[in-house]
C-alpha cells in the first residue's frame, strides 16, 4: 500500500464518520486537551452532535419539501443551459475522491497547525468535511496545471485564505450569533466576504437605497403577525410554491408553508445546542492558551451551517431562490442550470446577515450578487469538474453535457485554477 492509499484510508475514515459523529470526537478531545473533566466535554461533544442532528433533520426536511419546487421552476423555465448543478453532495464526493483530493486533510491539518504556531492565525479549524472545498481546488489546479504539487499548493493557498478570513469576521460572528469562542473558516462562505463587502460599500453611496433596512424587529413592526418568523416563513412558503406552479395542489402548498414556518421557529432553538456546547470548551480553550501560550487567544472553527439559524438567512435564502433562476436565463454567457443547490440557497448567504447588521433588503441585493459570481465562476470552470467525476467513474446524468455544482463556483479556486493554466504544463 502506497503513501496516497494510506492517506485515502484516512480521508475515508474520517469523512466516513460524519459530522455528527466526528465533531463530538473533536470537540470532546479537545475539551479533555483544554483540562476540562471528562463529563464536562463528554457533555459538550455529545451535546454539538445533537444540534447538528437536529440541525440536519429540520435541513432535510426542508430541502425535501423544497425539490418538487425547485424541479417545477426548472421544467417552466424551459432553460436550455447545458451545464447541469448537481448540488453540493455530489461536487464534495467527487473532489474526494480524486488523487489531489485524497490528500488535502493532511495538507490543510499541517497548514493550519504551522499557522497557529507561527502565530498567523488563531483559528483551530474542526470543520474537516468542508475541507471539500480545497480538495477542489486542490483537483481543480491539478487538471489545469498537470502539476499534483500545483493543486496541493493551491490547497494550502485556499486554507491560508479562509483562516484569514475567519480571523477577521470572528469577533462580529461572535457578537451577531451570540457565539463565543468561534470562527467560521468554511472554504466556501469564506469566498462571500470581500464580495459582500464590496456590495455593501456600493449600497452605502446610493441616495436612499442605503436607508432601506428591514429586519426583523422592523418587518414584524409593520407587517404585524405575518412579520413573526413562523408566519413569515408560511408566507414565502406559499409564494415559492406559487412560483412553482403548486396552486394546482393547494394541500401540497400550504404544507410547503407551514413547513418552511416550522423551520424558521426550530432552527434558532436548535442552534442553542450549539451556544450550549461550545461556550464551555471556549472558556477552556482560552484559558488553556493562556496558561501555555502567554495569554494567546484562538477561536474554533465551525461550518457555517451553525449560522443558519438567523430568520434573515432562511428569508433571504428562500427569496433567493427564483431570483437565481431567473439569473440563470437572463445573464449574458452564462452555460450553468442552477438545480442541485437551489434548495440550500441559504448557505450561499450565510455570511450576510452579521455584516449587513441583519438587513433583509441588504441580504438579498448581496445574495443575487454572489449568485451571479457563483454562476460565471462555475460557467468558467466548464468541463473541470465532469473531468474529475468521469475520472473516478461518476455517470453524468442524461441530457447533461457537463456538471457543476454552485457550491463549486469558488472565486479563490477560480483564480488558482486560472494561474494553473496560465503557468501549466
């Protein structure tokens, strides 16, 4: 057994696990690391694992309800784009399971380490399956250079950006969430930061538009009970359906509602697991580094799905989600059919909220910007990822002549990939 046979075993392994099971191992490893007694990280570990259970099973839920939506959108569309979204499962299993991609683990582990002892950065990132995001890159850099030391260095490019970022966006992640302690270096959120910013600093030079400010508090001033989170939900529930075509089945409909409803009540609750669990091992961890590392402070680093509890992230997410296909049609040049990850929109504009002080107006403005950054990234990428799925064996679904996924269009891998080309073999 080769070195990449080694690690590949490992890579499975571990993503094998998943994060409910994984994160607790983590969390509770580094609880009893930090000192802590084995009940109290016990207790923390199992407890993350339970929200991010729970998290899942309200997400499931609402992206099963959503899909019959989604497929409608697509069929009256009628659009004749023909590189096909595949979603984010499918683009993560596939940047796995390529050479470049087996080895990233151990590429992004040993980066983030040596950043953490040069004193770089103070985020320990635990967010291992989302090392997907590199593993593209890393798959990405490898087919447009030739060169596997390319695509690893590109991976490492990628991590240093992202715990650069988390760095920077920690303290407001904190204050926003009310969650101490963490940071959020996932590889894709991370891409939305300069492009938010970038938005908001336009909105705030345009006479009137850089008044516009709903959120919550004002949304439930002045639309009354259908501002509250459940009522709100069932509303965009049943406007999406209608965009869907479900007022032929208005049983179907109101069920789609009152489900994203649900939705937008539980998951603020559910992300209490998290608050529960990491304000201990926070506490710890700071004062573990203290002791040991002169008073250095260091910040967890979570997914972003610990963020989507916030009632403008699931609107914005949902509004979201026909102004991306109607994008789709109308931007000049663009090849990609947006289908796969149209029902987790949310995750796209998971970044927003804290940096736009929770502007729904704001969110959505900055959301059809990513989107349209997310699809002529992807349409630049082209055939990279079908590549790397015909490599290791994936069939491309009928009537596609290439795929991608949105989670995929990563401005950063985008840049290493053009480098690649332009430097390659």
């Amino acid at each position: 057994m080769n070195f990449v046979d080694i690690v590949g075993g490992i890579k499975d392994f571990l993503t094998g696990l998943g994060v409910s099971l994984l994160l607790p191992i983590i969390i509770t490893t580094m609880g009893l690391i930090f000192g802590q007694k084995l009940r109290t990280a016990l207790r923390a570990g199992l407890t993350l694992g339970a929200g991010f259970i729970a998290l899942n099973l309200i997400i499931n839920l609402l992206i099963g309800q959503m899909v019959p939506v989604v497929n409608a959108m697509v069929e009256n569309t009628g659009a004749n784009l023909d590189i096909l979204d595949v979603g984010w499962g499918v683009a993560g299993a596939i940047a796995w399971g390529t050479t470049a991609g087996s080895l990233v683990i151990l590429v992004c582990l040993a980066t983030n380490i040596a950043m953490l002892a040069l004193k770089l950065t103070k985020t320990l990132n635990v967010d291992i399956w989302n090392f997907w995001n590199q593993a593209f890159t890393a798959s990405v850099c490898y087919i447009a250079s030739g060169s596997l030391a390319w695509g690893l260095v590109a991976a490492a490019v990628h991590t240093v950006y992202e715990l650069w970022i988390a760095d920077k966006t920690a303290k407001d992640v904190q204050e926003f969430y009310n969650l101490p302690g963490i940071s959020i270096p996932h590889g894709w959120a991370v891409t939305s930061v300069p492009i938010i910013a970038g938005v908001n600093w336009v909105l705030d030079r345009i006479p009137y538009i850089k008044d516009i400010h709903w959120d919550e508090s004002n949304i439930r001033e002045k639309w009354g009970i259908f501002g509250e989170p459940l009522f709100l939900g069932v509303l965009l529930g049943v406007g999406v359906g209608l965009f869907g075509g479900m007022w032929r089945e208005p049983a179907k409909l109101l069920t789609l509602g009152i489900t994203i409803g649900t939705a937008m009540i539980l998951i603020p609750k559910i992300i209490g697991f998290f608050m529960e669990a990491l304000t201990p091992i926070a506490e710890s961890a700071r004062i573990f580094m203290q002791k040991k590392f002169s008073g250095r402070d260091f910040y967890i680093g979570l997914d972003s799905a610990v963020l989507i509890g916030h009632p403008v992230t699931v609107a914005a997410g949902i509004i979201l989600i026909p102004i991306t296909l109607g994008l789709a049609l109308i931007l000049p040049g663009n090849r990609v059919l947006p289908f796969g990850d149209l029902a987790s929109m949310f995750y796209f504009v998971v970044m927003v909220p804290f940096m736009s002080k929770g502007n729904l107006f704001r969110s959505i403005i900055c959301g059809a910007v990513i989107m349209t950054v997310v699809m002529y990234t992807c349409t630049f990428f082209g055939s990279s990822l079908t590549q790397m799925a015909t490599s290791i064996g994936y069939v491309i679904p009928e009537g596609a002549v290439e795929i991608t996924g949105l989670s995929a269009g990563n401005w950063v891998a985008a840049v290493l990939f053009w480098i690649g080309k332009l430097f390659g073999a």
